[in-house]
C-alpha cells in the first residue's frame, strides 16, 4: 500500500497548509499608536535644520539648504527619539493596567 493513499498522509498535508495571518483589534490598535509616534517623531525630525541637510544631500540639493534654527530642535529631536520608546510603553503598560483593573471590579 502507498503513503499516498494511507489516512495519516492526508492529515500530514492538511496540518501543512498555512492559514491566512490574522491580527487582532487590539493589535492593530497598538500599531496605530507606536506609527502615529513615529510620524510625529519624523515631522519634528524634518524640522531640524540637519536633517533638512541631510535630506537635501541625498535628493542632490546643496550642502547648507535647510534654514539654521539653532541647536533646540536638534536636542529636541534626540531627546524625544531616545525616550518616545521609554514613554511609550509606560503609557501603554499604564492603560493595560487600568483596564485589567476596571475587569476585576466587574467581577
């Protein structure tokens, strides 16, 4: 008798097929924040007279292009790319708790 045709063949190729990646509401909510962070972090990135240098570099424009707005914006900028992460995830791990926490009251 072949593997082909024996019972366990057919439940080893059904156990192969993939199913589609589905994503839960909640995860795709939390997506929606960590790109919304992200986007504000680039807005005030484009800001920054060294990026807008950097940028102009690389689409072939002149070195200096970008207005000089002093060193504010620049500190700004690394301050909140090194602790957007940080906040982030506290304000998340807050909001978890609060609603595990209004889940218990029900009960």
């Amino acid at each position: 008798m072949s593997e082909l045709s024996s019972p366990a063949s057919a439940t080893d190729t059904q156990s192969l097929r993939r199913r589609p990646p589905q994503f839960s509401l909640g995860f795709l909510m939390l997506m929606t924040i960590v790109f919304a962070v992200m986007g504000g972090g680039l807005l005030y990135a484009s800001r920054v007279a060294a990026v807008q240098d950097e940028i102009s570099v690389l689409t072939g424009g002149k070195v200096g292009a970008g207005n000089d707005v002093g060193r504010l914006a620049h500190i700004t900028f690394i301050m909140f790319t090194f602790t957007s992460p940080l906040i982030l995830a506290g304000v998340l791990s807050t909001m978890l708790a609060v609603l595990r926490w209004f889940e218990r009251r029900r009960r």
